[in-house]
C-alpha cells in the first residue's frame, strides 16, 4: 500500500519521465487490443466446457435447522 503523499510523488515521476500525457495514454490503451487469445472469445468450445464446469459443481448440502 502506500500513502497518498508517496502516490503524488509517483505520479509527478511518471510525468517527468514519460511526458505529461502519460495517465492519458496508458488509459486510453484500455479496451483497444483486440486479441483473440484474450478471454473466451477464441475457443467457443472452451467456453461451454467451463460453463459445463460450473453448473455442474458440487454445491453446498442443505442442512436443515428448523
């Protein structure tokens, strides 16, 4: 963790060093890459086999308090 003054110092470090549009930058790249090697988008079947997966986990046992 750190504190907030050591944020600020972070922060104007990273500006000094990469130019005052860093956090600009590096915020709009969110989203943008479009691989088909992220998530479950590449391989439908992989997909289906994971949902398949967690349907059909053992859930917890009942217990009746009553």
């Amino acid at each position: 963790m750190q504190t907030h003054v050591g944020a600020m110092k972070a922060a104007t470090t990273n500006k000094d060093k990469h130019g005052k549009d860093f956090y600009t930058r590096i915020g709009s790249l969110g989203g943008k890459v479009k691989s088909p090697l992220k998530g479950f988008g590449s391989d439908r079947s992989r997909a289906a086999e994971a949902g398949r997966k967690g349907g059909s986990a053992k859930k917890k046992p009942r217990t009746s308090n009553e």
